[in-house]
C-alpha cells in the first residue's frame, strides 16, 4: 500500500531501526516506546487487521514474535514482556497495518494492563454461546 508508513519502512523509503528481518517479516523498534526494546512484528504484505491476514502470514509473523523474545529478553533483562495487537482504531490501533507489538516490562514501570471485572456464569454462558453460534 503505497501511503501506509510500515509498507514504507518495508521499502526502506523510511528509516527504521530494524532488529529482524526475513522474506515474510520485518522487526524494528517502535519510535515511541512505552519501554526499552518495544518492538513492532509486521507481515511484508500489507493487510489491515488480524481477520484480513493469510494464516501463513499469521505463522510467520507469530514465528518472529517468538524468535525474538530470548534476544530482548538477555539484550533488556526486563521482568516479562506483553505481546499485543490493537485490531481496528476503537481498540486503540493507529497503524492501518496489522503488527503485534513487544513490549518488555520492569519492576515499577507504571503500565497497566486492562482491569477485569467479575461476570456471572449466566453471563459468560451467553456470550460464549453467541459467539460459538457464529463460528
Ligand atoms: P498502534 O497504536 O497499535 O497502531 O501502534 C502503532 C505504533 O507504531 C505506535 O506505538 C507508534 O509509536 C509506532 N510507530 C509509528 N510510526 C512509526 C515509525 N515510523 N517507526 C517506528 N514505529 C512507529
Ligand atoms: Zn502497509
């Protein structure tokens, strides 16, 4: 796609700081990092969201998160690292090309995950039902 700024960076018409490379993937920090090492996975063919990517996209993009977890994990020494995808701008993604981001975390960084709140059992049973209707 020729004005998304990732199939860009692709290119090399942008410059990234790119940690992993290969025929189907690229890798490369983000430029605004919520910690050291947050680090973007994106499939080289363009696609918007998780429902529109190839499940071969999907195994090669997942093999890359995977490949570079050790790396970041000695390179960083974080506590944990998040692995997230914001699929759609109402779940927050701004990138119209579908990456998972890698985010390593430290004691006392300040970042919160989403806070659940207590369902019924009838409650679950319904919407697991819904979906289970629709697959
Ligand atoms: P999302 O909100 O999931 O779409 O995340 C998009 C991410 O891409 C944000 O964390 C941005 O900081 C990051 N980003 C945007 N432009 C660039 C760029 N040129 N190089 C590296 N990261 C970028
Ligand atoms: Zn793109």
């Amino acid at each position: 796609m020729t004005d998304c700024i990732f199939c860009k960076i692709i290119k090399k018409e942008i410059p990234a700081s790119v940690v992993y490379e290969d025929k189907n993937t690229l890798a490369f920090l983000d430029i605004n990092p919520v910690n050291p090492g947050h680090t973007l996975v994106i499939s080289k063919k363009h696609f918007e969201t998780l429902e529109e990517a190839t499940e071969d996209s999907l195994v090669d993009i997942i093999k890359t998160v995977k490949k570079l977890i050790k790396p970041i994990d000695k390179a960083l020494n974080p506590v944990g690292i998040n692995i997230a995808l914001s699929n759609k701008p109402g779940a927050g993604q701004v990138v119209p090309h579908m990456h998972f981001h890698i985010m390593p975390r430290f004691k006392g960084d300040g970042h919160e995950l989403f806070e659940g709140k207590k369902a019924s059992p009838e409650t679950l049973k319904q919407v697991a039902d819904k979906i289970k209707s629709l697959l």
